[in-house]
C-alpha cells in the first residue's frame, strides 16, 4: 500500500487492520490461531479484518501486536523525544522575543 495522507479515524483504522491481517498471513497463520496466541476471540479479530468493527481495544490491538512478534513496534509510533520538554522551555526563554518599537 502506497503511503498515504490518512486524514480520519477510520482511515487510519482501516490501515491499521489491513496491516494486522498481512503480518498474520505472512506468519502463516489463521485468525483461529492468532485467537488462541493473543486471547483475542476470532470474532473480534475477524470483525476487526473486515472492518466491520471499529472498537477493537488497546489492550486487544497490543495482544496481536505480541501474538504476531511486533509488540516493538509500538515504540515507533511516539518515539522519544530528542530532548525533554523542560529543556525545550529552558532554551526557548534565551531566544530573545519581538520587540515592538515605539514610533518616534
């Protein structure tokens, strides 16, 4: 799939449960066995491929994660910041502000 501005919600689910079914398919497995290594029931992992629903929780979404061995790919969605946000404030007050002049 080509990357792509996903603006919604539902667009981003929907990626989101194309890339679960791949990763499942390219472990040569069926929603039944991932059922059974995630605790996720079928039901739910099938409605989720379908994109029938869209309530598929947290907790749900990481057990595939780990089900299909890309549990640490979550550390790529927010990565670590480069710097602390106290230090970010520590370096925005010594960047001097607009001055406004007064006219003459």
């Amino acid at each position: 799939m080509e990357a792509t501005n996903y603006t919604t919600n539902s667009d981003m689910l929907t990626l989101l449960a194309q890339r679960v079914k791949e990763y499942r398919l390219a472990a040569r497995m069926n929603q039944k066995e991932l059922a059974e290594q995630s605790g996720v029931s079928q039901t739910t992992i099938s409605h989720f491929e379908q994109g029938v629903s869209r309530n598929l929780t947290l907790a749900n979404f990481i057990s595939l994660l780990r089900a299909l061995g890309q549990e640490e790919r979550l550390a790529e969605i927010l990565p670590e910041l480069p710097m602390p946000p106290m230090a970010l404030r520590k370096i925005e007050k010594l960047i001097p502000k607009r001055v406004r002049r007064s006219k003459k």
